[in-house]
C-alpha cells in the first residue's frame, strides 16, 4: 500500500506533494497528462499565490511572468481603471505547472505523468496503470470529476461555457496591456485580457449556453461578436491566435464549495477546484488552490482528518467565493454591468477594493505560515 497519492498534478497537487516530500512524507503523485498542457485559466498569480510559491522554495521569478499591477473594467465604450493592491504576474500554466512538478519531483515526490485515476473506492484506486491502494487520497483533479468522489454541484453557476486562445498582439495593443488587467464585459459574458511570458496575450472568456446557442454554437461568430466590443477590437483586430483552435470547457460549477458530511472518507482531502471554485474574474483560483494546497500537506502530516481540514479550508475560502459568485451573477445581467461600471467610474478605487475583497484573508494566511510583505 502507498501511504499518500496525490490526484492531480496542478498546483494543489504539486504544492502538496512538495511539502510532503519536505515532512519527510514523500507522497505518489498521478497526473493525467503525458506532458505538459495547456489549461483554461487566467493565469494571474496574485500576491498570495507568489507567497505561497515562495514558501515552497519555488523562484517563479524565472518563469520570466508579465507584472500586473493595475485593473480596467470595460463594459462597451465606457471603462473603470485602479491600481490593484499588489503586483501580479502573469504566467502560462504550461510553464508554471511543468515547473513545479520538476520541483516537487526534485523534493523527492514521485511523479507518474500520463496515468489517469479512473474511479475511488475508499482507499482503492482504479487507474489506467492498474489499481492502486492507498492509505490517504488527496484528490486535485481539478475540473474534472472521478468516479467515487464526484462532487455536489447543486446551486452552482454552471451555464456557462469556457474558451480560452493566445494571441500575439501588435505593438500598440502590447504596450496598453503592459503592467494592465482588463475584463471585458459583454452581452452574455465577460473576457479577461492579459499578457504572460514571453509577450503573450491569454484571452480567456465566459459565455452562456443562451447566448453561445444564439450564435450557432461556433467560436468565429462569437469572436467576431467580441470584436464588435470597441476595446477589445483594439486590442484583437491584427492578431495573431496562437492556438490552432481555443480550448474549451463547460460545466464548471462556479460558485461550489465542498460541504463535509458523516459520509465522507475519513482520509479522502479535496483540493484545488475539488474543494471550491471561485469565479475566475477574480484572479484568485489559482491562489486557492495553493493554500488548499499547502492546508491539505500539513493536515496529513500532522495526523488530522480530512473533516478537519476542509472545515479550515471552507473558513478560509468560502466568504471570497461567495462574494464573487454574486459579483459574477450581476455581471452577465446588462443592468448589472451598467450599474458596475458607472459606480466605479465614479469611484475607482473600489474596483482595487474588489479585487482585495475576493482574495484568501491574510491572517488565514498567517495561520498557514505564510507572510506576506
């Protein structure tokens, strides 16, 4: 029997398996992926979320990421723009997740990529190298659900469909994204628009299945809807996709965070989006799945049980997800988004207030370790 395998090599996989292997716990890490991948997500790493790389003894300063340190909200020809209250970076999660399994692997976790975890049975695991048992399961699959520990997505946003494409931008649309977030808020969604390594822009974009099917379910004619938003024509117009199609996803059930019940397996941890799933506008996905991350390694360390640590978790996360859950749903409405972006076209500075208010508290960070300067 292995004592630890870990579901999923995203962040909250990695940053667990890292810390495992530092406890002196080296964990079996599963990842469904032969190599790296590309994967629909903002890619926005926040101050907490470098805090937490940090503390692992990850540098993600070489990964060579664009600094963000300012937002626009863009609903048509009106736009809001504030200063955030941090500097972020942006990096692809090819890159990033690629380097921190090299890292956890370097700790001493051991990595098996390319084997997909088909189903769960207690501590039993049917995977596509064969079953595997194992004493604890820290399960990081991300959006994707395993037979067994499938989780209930009941009053969750999940209408919505998921598109992402990068793009290399011309110089003027380079030097207006430089330093810059920007959302875009349009008829039936909104994009995120930012720039990674190496000069990419990611665009990533929610849509309604509405307003998707309206369009004859194809993405040409809901980019070419996107480019008749007045910015963002700007930005896209001369272009160059990087993608030979954008990736895709539906269902992703915004709004969840995971209830513990007497059923559960005492020794079952969830992680990342199999814990909670926050709206992705607000930049801090990437950031939860970390400290989910970093509580779940030092749960299992120290001997807890599962129910302990996502009663933590939950105190930790669920106030931000719900807030952005209920910015998100105010978002796609068109009166919402003109009663946003007029409000904080008179006052700015609460749109950098939004964006603190949705991110993991500090002193839940400090119960973690963590210290942020």
């Amino acid at each position: 029997m292995t004592e630890t395998v870990i579901i999923g090599g995203g962040l909250a996989g990695a940053a667990a398996a890292t810390l495992l292997a530092h406890a002196g716990k080296p964990p079996l890490l599963l990842e469904r992926d032969a190599a790296p991948a590309d994967k629909i997500c903002g890619e926005f790493l926040s101050t907490e979320a470098q805090a937490h790389l940090a503390a692992l003894g990850f540098d993600v300063g070489r990964l060579g990421g664009a600094p963000i340190s300012r937002i626009r909200l863009v609903a048509g020809a009106r736009s809001a723009e504030a200063a955030l209250p941090f500097t972020a970076i942006g990096v692809s999660r090819r890159v990033l997740d690629a380097a921190l399994l090299d890292h956890a692997a370097a700790a001493g976790a051991e990595i098996q990529r390319g084997v997909s975890v088909r189903g769960i049975d207690g501590g039993s695991l049917a995977t596509s190298a064969g079953p595997v048992n194992a004493g604890t399961v820290l399960l990081a699959s991300g959006k994707h659900e395993v037979r067994g520990a499938a989780r209930d997505t009941k009053g969750t946003i999940d209408d919505l469909i998921g598109f992402k494409q990068y793009f290399r931008v011309d110089a003027a649309a380079h030097a207006a994204l430089a330093g810059m977030i920007e959302v875009h808020l349009f008829d039936g969604g909104y994009a995120g628009l930012q720039l990674i390594e190496g000069g990419v822009a990611n665009l990533c974009l929610l849509v309604t299945r509405a307003r998707f099917a309206a369009l004859g379910r194809n993405w040409d004619a809901l980019f070419a809807a996107l480019m008749t938003e007045p910015l963002l024509a700007r930005r896209l117009a001369d272009a160059q996709p990087l993608l030979p199609k954008p990736l895709t996803i539906s269902g992703v059930p915004y709004g969840f965070i995971h209830h513990a019940s007497p059923t559960d397996p005492a020794r079952l941890f969830r992680m990342g989006d199999q814990a909670g799933v926050i709206p992705s506008f607000s930049g801090d996905g990437m950031s939860i799945a970390l400290h989910s991350g970093r509580l779940a390694a030092h749960a299992v360390a120290a001997g807890a049980d599962a129910a302990t640590y996502h009663a933590r978790l939950r105190g930790d996360v669920a106030r931000q997800i719900r807030l952005a859950t209920w910015l998100q749903r105010a978002g796609f409405s068109g009166i919402g988004q003109r009663l946003m972006i007029g409000v904080i076209g008179i006052a700015p500075a609460l749109l950098g207030a939004i964006a603190g208010a949705t991110r993991v508290p500090e002193p839940a960070l400090k119960r973690a370790g963590l210290a942020i300067s």
